[in-house]
C-alpha cells in the first residue's frame, strides 16, 4: 500500500525510481513506495528532472509544485507534493491512489 504523509505544506509519498527504462511508466508499488520506471540515466539530475516531469503529467499539476526532498541520488525517493488549499489535499491523495492501482 501507498504510503502518504500529509503536512503543513502538502503531500509526502515515496518513489523507487528504476532509471534507463524502455518507456516511462508507472510499474506498481514495492514495498510502501510507488515504482517509477524512467528512460533517462541517473547521470547529473537527469532522471530526477524526468520523474518529476513524468509525475506532474500524470497527476496534471505543475512541475513547480512536485519536489524530491530526500533521495536525489538515491534510487529510493520521497516526493513533496506542495497544496494550494486544503480541499485540493484530498483530491492529490485520490489523484496518487489512483496511480498506485494502475
């Protein structure tokens, strides 16, 4: 199961980012964390700045308000999805659900 963490600035979730893919697409879970497969390679930021790219598509947000907190060299990466208000916090939980499922 997703794990995801709500704080004062918005979502927490986990990654596990399997860069050099085929295609970018999301894989399932493993463990509590979302499985996130990605063409780049882990070669100066580029995966990062693909995942991020690749998950604010997915979840139709901008860029601006997706952030790796913790991880950026790490396979394993937790993601900040800032809010703009609160009703919007329920809808980012639904929206990541939705993706865990997929």
């Amino acid at each position: 199961m997703l794990q995801i963490k709500e704080t004062a600035e918005g979502i927490l979730f986990k990654i596990v980012v399997l860069p050099k893919s085929s295609r970018n697409m999301i894989a399932g879970l493993h463990g509590n964390a979302l499985k996130v497969k990605i063409t780049a390679p882990p070669v100066e930021g580029a995966a990062n700045k693909m995942c991020v790219s690749f998950l604010s598509k997915l979840l139709k947000t901008p860029k601006s308000s997706l952030e790796i907190v913790s991880g950026p060299s790490a396979r394993t990466k937790q993601i900040l999805w800032r809010k703009s208000d609160a009703q919007e916090l329920s809808a980012q939980r639904q929206a990541l659900c939705a993706l865990a499922t997929e």
